[in-house]
C-alpha cells in the first residue's frame, strides 16, 4: 500500500511541479528538474526541483511521508547538506506527510556537542496534510493539488468530494479526477463510504477517464487493479 501511495502523489507533482513549488514556497518560480540520486552517496530524495524565488536561485528539496520515521530529521539532513555540497546552491528541504500517523519528527534537527553545544543545528518545514483546511488547496496557483482535498482538514467526507470533483472540472483539470478518486479511495474506509465514492465516479463519463493521461499512467503501473481491490477487501 505504501508503494501505492508514494506513486500516486509523484504522478501528482510530476504533472503539476509549479503547483507544488507555489504551495511549499510562495512566489517562487519552477525552473528544472535535478537528478534526485546523490552521487557520493547512495541517496535517493523524493524531490529536488531547481526554483528561481526573490531573484535567486534555490533548490526546493521534498520528501513524501505516509508514515512517520523517527529518523526523518536526520535523512533530511543528509539530503540537503549533500545536495548543497554537490550543487553550490541553497536548499530548502520540506517533509510532507499525506496521513496522521502519531506525533513527527519536528525541526529542528540538532548534533551536539557532549556540553549541549550545537555542532550541526538544521531547520526544515514540515506539512501535514491532515491540518490543512481544504479552503487552501482551492486557491488560485495550485489548482493541480485539488486531488489531495481529502487528505486534508475534516476531508474524508462526501461533500469535499463533491466539491473536489466540480473544482477540478472548473479549473479545467478533468484529467486529473482518477487520481482524485485514487487518494478519495485510500482514506475513505467504511464499506458504505466506499459504496458511495465508487458509485459517485461511476456516474461520470467513462471518456473522461479513458482519455485522462492519469488513469493511462495508473493502467501502466498496475495501481488501478490494486485501488478496486482495496476497495473491495474495505
């Protein structure tokens, strides 16, 4: 379920990378790509995207979490001083965690001296999905996150995805409704929920999801078979 999870939210980003970087960082502008394995070492990150933000530029460093890991401040921190090392740049590293799952790992991360004196003292951001008010997300910019409403504040409700489903068809972004409904489908829980959601997506036109570049990606990866089985094991 895990992989399930970390490949739906980077079909997500992948297809809406300034969405993301005006999220995380307002104001800042979406400018390449960086190759995301960290060559002194075997490191992998989630995200690195180069940004243009004030005049300067700064590479934006993400990592995706559905669960929480204690050791996160310290994987962050390896990723971004090595990053920095590699490329020269600044680099402003993010955790965003798609479900409640206990108490995080908060910023920032220290190493120590034994008398308490910091050695290394690193400071990321941390996003939590779950506290965010759905209100946010519907914001001009960011249109192509809509498919996370319901993993944020109280989403996990028939109206949010009511709502999600007209705000993505007004934004001109219907080619991302099967990744709403995959998200809607791994937090809604109950047999009669789950009833609802798939009669609901039902009711639109097949074409919509046929022609979706998602749902032909989710068909790749195989993840469509394993969302209806979930749904149907709930």
């Amino acid at each position: 379920m895990a992989k399930q999870w970390d490949s739906l939210i980077k079909l997500l980003v992948e297809a809406n990378k300034q969405d993301l970087v005006s999220l995380l960082l307002p104001g800042a502008k979406f400018e390449r790509e960086l190759n995301t394995e960290l060559q002194s070492r075997v490191l992998e990150a989630d995200l690195l995207y180069v940004v243009e933000w004030d005049g300067t530029e700064v590479i934006m460093h993400v990592e995706f979490q559905k669960r929480r890991d204690g050791n996160m401040g310290r994987r962050l921190w390896e990723y971004n001083t090595q990053t920095t090392i590699i490329s020269g740049l600044p680099v402003c590293s993010f955790v965003v965690y798609l479900q409640r799952d206990g108490n995080v790992v908060e910023s920032p991360y220290n190493i120590a001296r034994p008398n308490g004196r910091a050695i290394h003292l690193f400071f990321f951001d941390t996003v939590k999905l779950w506290e965010i008010p759905g209100e946010f997300l519907k914001q001009g910019g960011i249109e192509g996150l809509l498919p996370l409403l319901p993993l944020t504040q109280d989403g996990v409700r028939h109206e949010v995805v009511e709502d999600m489903i007209v705000s993505l068809n007004m934004a001109g972004k219907s080619d991302l409704l099967p990744l709403a409904y995959a998200f809607a489908s791994l937090v809604f829980k109950s047999t009669e929920d789950r009833d609802w959601l798939r009669k609901r997506f039902t009711m639109l036109s097949e074409d919509i999801f046929e022609d979706a570049w998602a749902y032909q990606e989710m068909l790749a990866k195989g993840m469509e078979k394993g969302m209806e089985k979930g749904m149907e094991k709930g």
